[in-house]
C-alpha cells in the first residue's frame, strides 16, 4: 500500500442468507495504519502480490480522517 508491504491481517466470515440456503464468504482483512497530523482525505494506491511476485492491477482508494480535539483519529 502506497509501497509498503502489509502482511498482518484477520480472517473474517461472513454469512448471508438464511437456514440451508445460507452461504458464507470468507475473507483476509489487512490492515494499514498510518498517523497523521490534519484533518482531510487522503488517497491510497493498493495492490495485490502473489506469492509468485505476480502483482494485480493497482486500485485507488481514499480514507476520510477527522481528527479531534482531544487528539482521536477516526477513519
């Protein structure tokens, strides 16, 4: 993420619908933590590595930070 690899992450399963039509998906959730010091957005080149080196096409996303008075990130 924006060149630093990020290899720590949570297992999640989610599941949807009910009785025996029900489905799970699961999924690998990374996490990336950066500290900041303003308010504002801020865009984020991700990608995903194989582990054969091979790299997925690179996605854009944004996170929304407000910082308060008492010094709390929230994003």
């Amino acid at each position: 993420m924006n060149g630093t690899e990020v290899t720590s992450y949570k297992t999640v399963t989610e599941r949807s619908g009910k009785g025996k039509n029900a489905t799970t998906t699961t999924y690998r959730q990374f996490t990336y933590t950066e500290k900041v010091t303003e308010s504002g957005t801020y865009t984020y080149e991700v990608a995903a590595v194989s582990a054969d080196g091979v790299a997925s096409a690179a996605t854009t996303t944004t996170a929304t930070v407000t910082i308060w008075s008492n010094g709390n990130n929230r994003r």
